[in-house]
C-alpha cells in the first residue's frame, strides 16, 4: 500500500499559523513569514508559473514535495477559508490551474458535486477521514498521498495512526500564538530520518511508526 | 566580550520538561525521555565519572557543551529543586563532584554563603540575571559564559536580549504537556548555524541576533 505523508511549515515555537487567524487573515499575524522560505524558491514559482527564485538546498526540498505524489488530501479552510458551505461559484483559493495536478480531496460537512479546473479536480468528502483516504489510495495508485494541509488535517491523520510520515519545514521564527500543530495528537512514535539545513529553515522528515 | 550561550533538550513539541512537576519529579511525567539521548553518550558519562556509552555524533554534541566554557548561570530548581530556601546541609542534586568543573551562579531569592565543593562552587545572586551575568562573566575570562538550564532561565535571558546563542536539542517525543521553552521570549531574530542529526535527536544551534 503507498504511504500517507504530510508535510507543512511551522515557527520555531510550534504553530503553523499566527494568532487571529480570520476569512480574511488565514495565516494569522506573522504567519505569512511562515511560507517566505518557500516562495522565495525556484522550483516552487516554476511549479505555480512564475519566473525566477532562489536554486538551493530549499528549491530541491520545494521539488521534492510534489514527486511521486498521486492524490491530496486538504481540509477544508485550506480549500476555500472558514468552514463553509461555499457558495457554487466559489472556487477556492487557488486560481483556474491550481498547483496541485492531481486529484485534491477536500475535507468537510457540506456536500458538492466535484470541482473540475485545469489540471486538478477537487473531490468532497463528507464521510469522514478514512473515507478521504480509501477515496485517494485509489486515485493515486501505486504513488503516495499526501496532506497537503493544514495543521488540523494532519492531526487528525496521526491522532487516528493513519500517517507514515510527517514532514516539518521549521522557520527560525517564533509567532508567539496561533494554531498548534502537534497537540491532541496522542502520543505517536517518531524517528527522524533526514535533516536538511538552511540558513531560512530546518527540514526534518519524520517517520510515523505504527 | 565572550558569549552568553545556551543549550537545552526539549521535545518535538516544544516542553523542557513533562506534566505534574514536583519536587519528587522534577522532569515531570515521561521527562527523563529527554536526556535519555545524553545520558546514553559516553562522552557524557565519562564527564560524570561514568564508564560505557556510545561513541557517536551525539557523544560528539555532548562533549562540545562544556569545551570553551569559563562559567555557568543556572535556576535555582536546577541547582537544588523548588524555589529554596534550602538547607544550609543541601548541597543540590548534583553530588559531592558536580559536573561544572567552573563557578556555577544559581539564580535564586535567598541568600547564600558561596558553596565550595570538589572542582565546582555555586555562587548564590539575589540580585538579578544580569548581575548574575555579570559575575559569571567575570569569573569566566575570556571562556563564554553558558546557561545550564532551566527553561526560566533561558527565558529570562533571551527576553532581555542578553542571550547570544540558543543551542537546542530537539528528541522525537511528544510530552503533550509540561513546561515550554519558548514563550514569553518576545520575538528574537534567529537564525540557525548548525544541524547535526542523529536518529534520537536532531541538534540546532541558534545564534541569536540582538
């Protein structure tokens, strides 16, 4: 069976967004610092379309979120802020040809036919964590799911010990607030099995043991 | 001037130490998890007249702490738990032969007759942290000048801009609880300087910008 892997950027500090976080100010106070590693990369703008960006150790990190990836999971602010539901001409945060290029399952409490842009099709699942995660294995075949976000989508997934991996990008940062990422998560076993370094962030890619 | 330096071990989630401290406990529930990283080097062991160990990147990490240092600052639960006043025939935890071999200057609120014990004396200051700085930095010379722990203690330091390195020791578990190291800090500007990763623990070393 391929692997459940998540992956998402936190403060030095444990949050993965600042505090009062809003519809307006998803990421909260400071938390846009948060994503400065990432955007600032090449192969990051290459993949969302854009010129230019840095080629270091944190391109080659950016690129290697997206390999091998068949299938998304998302909650469901990271697909449209608050928790819906969304008006039918609403779709998402993320443009007509969003970045992902495979299929997105977006988790939620209100039902919608499938979202077909370019590229990627957003499915919406009503039914549960597990369910999200039978219906991607599916569609990702032999390649890995990933979560693509955000913390309480990862909680979830590792609260229940369904997550193989957890890959945490840590920005020297501290936010001082916001949303933790790893509490009411019980108590998983972790092993780290890389770190690579910059002088923007600390990549640490932990293996889940069940 | 020589730096004021900093290392401390807390877990993926940010706690220096478990839930429910107490004097009987003051690791907290599950807390000597975290040296269990340092206690099993043999750089370490032999600094605590110990034989056996592992000879390892982390045996490395622990021997580099104590190179270099001329004086060490330290809490006053480090020195002999709660918050004293103590016994004058408590000498603190850390046995006949502390491990300092330096003056070590304990934070406290009660004053004290300098302890003068085999290759280490504890100096008691009442009078603040940077009197305390002040003193260790005197008594160290050109060495730097390193605190001990706790996490107040760094705390203090690093909110009053006085601290020039912050040295963590990040392990793999999730203590769900307990005493944090990073709040009420403020918002220093760090940046990382060093990785050194090792399937218990990934060590980064901050410097801290004033």
């Amino acid at each position: 069976m391929s692997s459940l892997t998540s992956q998402i950027t936190i403060s030095l500090d444990g949050f993965a967004a600042g505090p009062n976080q809003s519809l307006d100010d998803p990421l909260g106070e400071g938390g846009e610092r948060l994503h400065e590693w990432i955007v600032s990369t090449a192969s990051w703008r290459a993949h969302h379309g854009m010129e230019g960006g840095e080629r270091n150790a944190d391109s080659d990190v950016a690129e290697s979120l997206v390999e091998g990836v068949g299938a998304y999971i998302m909650g469901r602010k990271m697909f449209g802020g608050g928790d819906g539901p969304w008006e039918e001409s609403w779709r998402g945060w993320w443009g007509e040809e969003p970045p992902f290029h495979a299929p997105v399952f977006v988790l939620t409490h209100h039902e919608r036919e499938p979202l077909v842009m370019e590229g990627t099709t957003f499915h919406f699942v009503t039914d549960g964590i597990e369910s999200a995660l039978a219906q991607a294995r599916a569609a990702a075949g032999d390649q890995d799911v990933t979560i693509a976000g955000g913390a309480q989508a990862i909680q979830q997934y590792l609260a229940a010990g369904l997550l193989d991996e957890l890959y945490l990008h840590v920005v020297p940062i501290l936010l001082g607030g916001g949303e933790r990422l790893l509490e009411n998560v019980g108590a998983p076993r972790l092993e780290p099995v890389e770190v690579i370094a910059s002088p923007a962030v600390t990549h640490i890619r932990y293996r889940v043991h069940r």
